[in-house]
C-alpha cells in the first residue's frame, strides 16, 4: 500500500475542511468534492494501480475523519460562517450533539465516497 500517496491526497482534506469551516465553500462546496474526487479517481489508478480500491478506500476514510475533526474541533466558526446549517442540526434526532453528529457521520460519508 502506498502510505505516501493517501497522505498526499488527504491534503485535500484539510484544505476542504478550513475552508468550510470558513464558509469559503458555501453554495459550491458538492464541486468542490466532485473535483477532488476526479482529481483522486484518476490520481490513485495511475500511482497505485495494483490496490486502486483499497487506496480510494483509505482516502476517502481519511478525509471523512479529516474534515470531520476540523469541522467539529471549531464548530462555533463552522456555524458562525454558516448559518444555514443551524436548522439542519436542530433537526438532529435523540438530541445527539451537533459536534458529535459530524465525528460520527464524516467517516461514514468519506469512506462512501472513497468507495
């Protein structure tokens, strides 16, 4: 398994993750994703083209937990610079904690997406 290439791609992740946390990535952050996965998906073929599932695998869970860390270590600023999502995450069902919620989904989505 190429540990350098998930790392390098995972950059991705963190640059995502601040910006949302910013509110850079309001009304076009679904192409932001869409382009970093275009740019994995034909990245991962060419560098790791024994194990290309595994890889997109291990990308995808390591950016669900990346962006999920840092949306949730600064959920004040995440919700401060979107407050469009203040409505979703009162719809959260058993009164889980927003800051939990994403922990908990982000890995399940990145790890979707990676597949």
């Amino acid at each position: 398994m190429n540990r350098k290439l998930i790392v390098t791609l995972s950059f991705f992740a963190v640059a995502m993750g601040c910006a949302s946390v910013l509110g850079m990535t309001a009304g076009f952050e679904p192409f932001l994703r869409a382009t970093i996965w275009l740019v994995c998906g034909f990245v991962i073929p060419r560098k790791a083209p024994s194990k290309p599932f595994l890889h997109g695998f291990f990308v995808g869970l390591s950016h669900g937990v990346i962006n999920s860390v840092i949306q949730s270590s600064f959920f004040d600023t995440y919700l401060n610079s979107n407050p469009r999502l203040q409505n979703q995450f009162d719809q959260i069902p058993g009164g889980l904690a927003p800051q939990v919620f994403i922990l908990l989904a982000g890995p399940v989505i990145g790890t979707a997406s990676g597949v």
